[in-house]
C-alpha cells in the first residue's frame, strides 16, 4: 500500500511539473466576458394563488401540478 501511495504521489508530482501555468488574468478576463452576456431575468409584480387555478389545498396524495403549470403561463 506504502508503493501505491509513493507512486500515485510521484505521478501526481511530475503531472504537476509538466502541466502548463494558468493565465489568471486571460481567465479572469473570459469570465467577465460570460457575466456580460448573462440576461438579467424579472419577475411580475403579481401574485398568483394556484388555488385560483384548480388546485386542492391539503391534498398531498394529489399533485397539483397542472395547475401549477396553469398559474405560471
């Protein structure tokens, strides 16, 4: 088990050392690039209640999913 434990630290090492820098400030930059193309969402200022739509209140063997569905659109 002592092998395996060198040898994986020793492969570990040399992929280490041969692995190429990162250019933090290039990532840095791509990232800020992505933030920018990310759309701000927004939300109505309206509250829907799902019973208004067919749901039953206190009902948990009956998923009101359709009416949930029904409210959102």
């Amino acid at each position: 088990m002592k092998k395996f434990v060198g040898l994986l630290s020793m492969l570990l090492s040399v992929i280490s050392i041969s692995a190429n820098p990162i250019d933090f400030d290039k990532a840095f930059q791509e990232s800020d690039n992505i933030v920018k193309q990310i759309k701000l969402t927004s939300f109505p200022g309206r509250t829907y209640l799902i019973t208004d739509f067919g749901a039953k209140p206190n009902t948990p063997d009956a998923p009101c999913h359709e009416a949930i569905n029904q409210a959102i659109t």
